[in-house]
C-alpha cells in the first residue's frame, strides 16, 4: 500500500484563494404564446373513386358446421383438465370414468 503525504520542509506562502459566492435570481419562465392558426383537419387519401370488387373468387356464404356422421365414436371425454379423449368402445368409457386425476 503507497501512502502519499507532504513534506513539512515544502511549506508554500501562498495564502488560500477567496471563495466567491453567485446569487441567482428567481426564475420566471416566458409568457405563454398561443398558436396564430387553428389545427385543420387531419389530412386524407381520396378514396371515390375505387372500384367495388366484382369477381367471385371466394365465396363467402355461412360454412356448414362440421358433424361427425359416423357410428364407431359413442363419444368424447375429458381425462384432465382440457385433454379431450375418443371413446370408441364401452370398456374405454368406463376405464376413463374409473381414472383419477
């Protein structure tokens, strides 16, 4: 560890500088100054004259619902929380009620 000191023998006449103290005034902020023009409206692209769209490339009538029309699910069960499960037979039926969680 270095220590730095000041030797005795190199004593210096000057005397110490006076400390001057700045006063400053209470700040007053400028006057309010209001706009000389209104705010217009905001600016827009002219959309007249676009054309409607005529072509029937996609359809857009109400989509039948989706129905399961076959006979081999007897239905759906919740083993836990959101996972849904297909029933096929009786015996998978009660195997998913006996389950706990």
């Amino acid at each position: 560890m270095i220590v730095y000191t000041q030797s005795s023998s190199s004593k210096s006449s000057k005397k110490p500088a006076k400390k001057t103290v700045t006063v400053y005034s209470k700040y007053t902020p400028p006057p309010f100054k209001t706009k000389a023009a209104p705010i217009s409206a905001p600016r827009r692209a002219d959309h007249s004259n676009l054309p409607s769209v005529t072509s029937s490339v996609a359809s857009t009538a109400k989509k039948e619902p989706l129905m399961y029309s076959g006979d081999k699910l007897l239905g759906i069960s919740v083993q836990h929380k959101s996972c849904l499960a297909p029933i096929f037979s009786q015996e998978e039926a009660t195997d998913a009620a006996h389950m706990r969680r």
